[in-house]
C-alpha cells in the first residue's frame, strides 16, 4: 500500500482513488421488503489501493423461515440461520466497518436501501457515505457489443475473476472487487483519476451519457491547475475551436467529458480537440477580460459570442458645414453609443432629432448653402432649411453644440423640455402620445447613461480598485483607460499596499486611442465598470479622480424610478 503524499499534484486534486478506501458489500434476503429484517447474510471487503485489508462475513437470522426459491438459489437454509445473530446485533459491526469508506455493491441501490431502513428500525445512525454501483459504472464505462449484459456474472466472466459469484454474500462481495478493480482500469484510460470523478461517472444516465470520443478525450484535462483562469480548446491545426473562463480550472474543463455536457455543438468541439491550453489569473475578473481578448484575437468557431466580438454601433455628427447624425460602426469624439444594433442607434438617431436642433435629412449641403427648395420638413417647422441657404453655419452651430453637451453631459435642458411635454401630453389625456414619447425619453436616458459612464471610465489615465475576496484578501485591479492593465491579489494577512505599489509600478502602459472610449474594446470597459461598481469593490486610487457628469443621464435615475406605465383607453402600456 503506497504511502499518502505530504501534497497532491494539480492532476491529483479532488481524493485520489489509490487513497480511497472501499468496503464491497453484498447481502442475501429471504426475497421481503427492506422494511422488514429479512437480510439473511452479509459480506463485506474492505479494499484500498488495490490490496484487501479487511473482510466481514455473517449469517443472519431474519427471525422467520427462508422461502423454497431463496434456498435453491442461495444454499442459505433456515436452520443455517436459526443459530445466527439477529440483524440488531450485526448491524453495528456492519456500520463499524463501513466508517470512513465507500459503500460499494452491484445494483447498490437495492443493498444501501437495505441496510438504511435497518439503521432507521434499529435505532442506528446512517453515516450518509458515497455510494458506488458497480452495475451502473459498468454500463458507463463498457460498450454494449463488449458487456451487453452488466449482471455480475457477466462481469465476472468478461474480466476473469478468480473468485466467481455464487448467491452467497462473501462470495459475491468478493468477485465485485475484482469487477471493480476491472473497471477502475478502465476508467484510468478516460482520465479518471478522483473518486468524485468515478462517482459522477457512475451516475451518467443512459440518454446524456458521454460518446466514445467524448470519454477517450477526458485525458486533455491532465495537468490542467485548480486556478482561476482562461482555458483554451485547441484542434488539430492548433487553431483555438472554444474560449472560456473558470474559478476552477481543473472542475470545469474535467466537465466537458462528462454527462453533465449536454449542448450538441460542445460535444462537437470536444470530438475535434486535441489539446487544452490554460491561463491562470489571478482573479475572475483577470480571466474574465482574458477570455474577451483571446476571443476577440482568435475568432474561435464554437464560441457564439466571438462571431462578431466588439462590433457595435455609434451615433455621430458628420465632418460638414451643416452636421447631420450618422450612425456608423467606428466612433468618432463626441459619439453617441454604444448600442447594440443598427436598429437601436437609428431609434436614438430620431429621439435625438427631437430634443436638439440638428436637420433630419442625409443631402451634403455646402457652407454657402444649396438654391434648393426648402422640402416639408421646413414647412412642418422641424428645419431651418439650409439646403435652400435660408440658415448659416452660424445660424445652425447652436444645435450642434447643444447635441455634444447633451452627449458629454454638460446640459440635460433638452431632456427636460421632453419631460414636460410628457407630462403636458398626459395632461391633455393623450395618452398614447404621452407613452411613445415616454419609451423614447427612457431609451434615450438610457443609451446617454451607458455612453456616459463609459467614456468618464475610460478617460481615467490610471484607477486601482480593490474588491475583498470572501477570505479575508483583496482582489486588485489597475485600469488604465478603460483597459485591465494589471491584476492581483493580497492574500488574508498580507499588508494590501504593497501589493498594489508593485502592481501599479509593473502595470501595463496603456496609450489612450481616438474616439470616446480611447480605443479601449466596448466589452472590456463594460466588464470593468462592473466590477468597479459592484460587489463592494473600493476605490483606492484614481489619477486624476473618476468622475461622471452631474448634469448627465445619471441624474435621470430618479425619473426614471418615478416613471409609470400611461393609462392608454383603459389598458396600461
């Protein structure tokens, strides 16, 4: 018997099953129920790493006859039984034995049953231990063509067993070991190595349960660390097939070879693997804006999100005499966004026509104006017509500069003058104008609010934020415009300062890029902000102080909390 290791390699984590003790345990009954004491004999042996340390064996007296059909199959006679100790007797050396080890049987359900109802009638404790079923760790492991059969006598004869099964307890306990042995053989071959493994293995129900390939692949999870991290599928080219990102490393790649996978498209990935790469962070938040770049970096074919990574969209003013508002995928300074979808930063482009005076038409227009006609919108009077030089770019510089203090939040007037119209609507009962114009005001809040705090993140040179981690640590984070440009953590007892000096000494140096967000990926400055904002992360440092506009969407909370769905004829909206 191998001595235990004073500290368990990273393939190791979990409990090793060379230092896993297993009792093998098998009963024999007159053929009743398992509320009544009709256990007849019991054998147990006790195993670990693959050497017998122990065996258990006793006849039983069930305090009744034992049927016909149960002494032809057994041998177990009622006068073999009369002279034997009754089930209150043995049951505490049973138990005694079990203690500190796994329960294993063939067709366990039907022998821990048994012997759980017995502790409950008797007034013992069950010590609630693992369960193993060598039958269902049979149909895990085996092929059909190999085992179509998972009886013990089956088994036996599938793996050569010295000792075969005879209905007798001893007997049987015995050629389960070798059964088991058998089969931890094999499970060794799909990366099994933990007893929480074989277990979880064992409980794979037969529509969910793993392919072939998917289990001959649980060997890629080898030397994968029980960190915090990123971990990377590779396929037979080494292009990158799947990102994604853990606290566990080890657990969650270990995952994806087992019943608990159940998505068709990763079951694919799995079967093209060949490889798993892994990053260790040193927090989630680390391996988090990792598996954003990683992404964004190798466009990998099973990750959904990495079809199109950062693409969003952005409302900007054109380079023209007479801006207009133009939605484009590139932002500029002074851009309105992000947004999600083309059709969300056109719905903004129309609110925002509406709150500022900016012409609603595409045409260029020169800076000395057009001899055009003025069209209807100046009619309706929602243009002043510059196309037909009846405006200057004097005269239409105010709308312009009233659009990028809206935007950067310097003045919120116009969002006010909504407000009241809102308010001037339902006054009149009219309702549904009153609704529409509501859900535009609290979509355009919104989309100002994201870009806001966005960009008053991202304009930030360098920030430090700490957040505890649940230990008695601290997870640090330095960003530097808008970009994770350092991480790290101070372990419980360990002066937090410090560690934060060193990691803003060896940040990254970061060089803020054009547009509002300083060239910083949209997701990534999302993620960030997040973090910062929540979970009880603290501020340590910010050169010069992080700062939101006070007359931005943010002040809009309070409005926003009060708004109510309109009363529209009856039905509310």
């Amino acid at each position: 018997m191998s001595a235990r290791p004073a500290q368990l390699t990273f393939d190791e984590l979990g409990t090793p099953l060379r230092e896993v003790t297993f009792v093998v345990l098998d009963l024999e009954t007159t053929g009743g129920s398992a509320n009544t004491d009709s256990i007849t004999e019991v054998g147990a042996v006790k195993v670990r790493g693959g050497e017998r340390i122990g065996e258990l064996a006793t006849l039983v007296d069930p305090g009744t006859g034992v049927p016909p059909g149960i002494v032809a199959l057994t041998g177990i006679t009622s006068a073999m039984t009369a002279g034997a100790p009754p089930l209150a007797q043995v049951l505490p050396s049973v138990l005694e034995f079990l203690r500190g080890a796994v329960l294993v049987a063939h067709n366990a359900p039907f022998d821990a049953g048994f012997l759980r109802a017995a502790c409950e009638r008797h007034g013992q404790v069950w010590p609630r231990l693992p369960v193993l079923c060598t039958a269902r760790l049979a149909r895990a492991v085996l092929p059909r063509d190999e085992a179509p059969s998972v009886r013990l006598g089956a088994l036996a004869e599938l793996f050569g067993t010295t000792t075969r099964p005879t209905h007798r307890a001893l007997a049987d306990a015995r050629a389960t070991v070798e059964v088991l042995h058998g089969l931890l053989e094999r499970v060794g071959n799909l990366g099994v190595q933990s007893l929480e493994e074989l277990i979880a293995l064992a409980r794979e129900s037969a529509p969910h349960r793993p392919t072939q390939r998917q289990r001959q692949k649980r060997v890629l999870a080898q030397g994968v660390p029980s960190a915090p991290g990123v971990y990377l599928f590779r396929g037979p080219r080494d292009e990158v097939l799947y990102v994604g990102t853990s606290g566990d490393l080890q657990r969650r790649v270990r995952s994806y070879f087992t019943a608990g996978e159940r998505r068709r498209r990763v079951r694919d990935m799995v079967a093209l693997a060949e490889r798993v790469d892994t990053v260790v962070c040193a927090h989630a938040l680390e391996a988090a804006v990792r598996e954003l770049r990683l992404i964004a970096a190798h466009h990998p074919r099973y990750n959904r999100r990495s079809r199109r990574p950062n693409h969003t969209w952005w409302v900007v003013p054109t380079a023209e005499a007479f801006p207009r508002l133009s939605v484009v995928t590139t932002p500029r300074d002074g851009a309105l966004g992000p947004f999600g979808s083309r059709r969300a930063a056109t719905a903004a482009v129309d609110t925002v026509l509406d709150v500022v005076p900016l012409r609603p038409c595409t045409q260029r227009i020169p800076a000395k104006g057009a001899s055009a006609s003025p069209c209807a919108l100046h009619e309706m009077g929602r243009c002043a017509a510059p196309c037909a030089g009846l405006q200057t770019p004097e005269e239409y510089a105010p709308g312009v500069r009233a659009l990028a203090d809206l935007v950067e939040g310097r003045d919120d007037a116009p969002l006010h003058r909504v407000a009241a119209e809102i308010d001037e609507l339902a006054a009149k009962e009219r309702f549904e104008v009153a609704a529409r114009r509501r859900d535009e005001l609290a979509a355009l809040v919104v989309g100002l609010g994201r870009s806001q705090r966005l960009t008053a993140l991202a304009a930030v040179p360098e920030l430090v934020g700490a957040r505890p981690d649940g230990r008695g640590g601290w997870e640090i984070a330095v960003v530097r415009h808008g970009r994770l440009a350092a991480a790290g953590v101070a372990r419980r007892g360990v002066a937090p300062m410090p560690v934060i000096d060193a990691l803003r000494l060896g940040a990254q140096t970061v060089l803020p890029g054009p547009g509002p967000l300083r060239g910083a990926p949209v997701e990534e400055v999302r993620l960030l902000h997040r973090w910062l904002t929540t979970g009880g992360t603290r501020l340590v440092a910010s050169d010069p102080p992080w700062t939101e506009p006070a007359r931005g969407a943010g002040a809009w909370g309070a409005w926003a909390e009060r708004a109510r769905p309109v009363e529209v004829a009856g039905e509310v909206r």
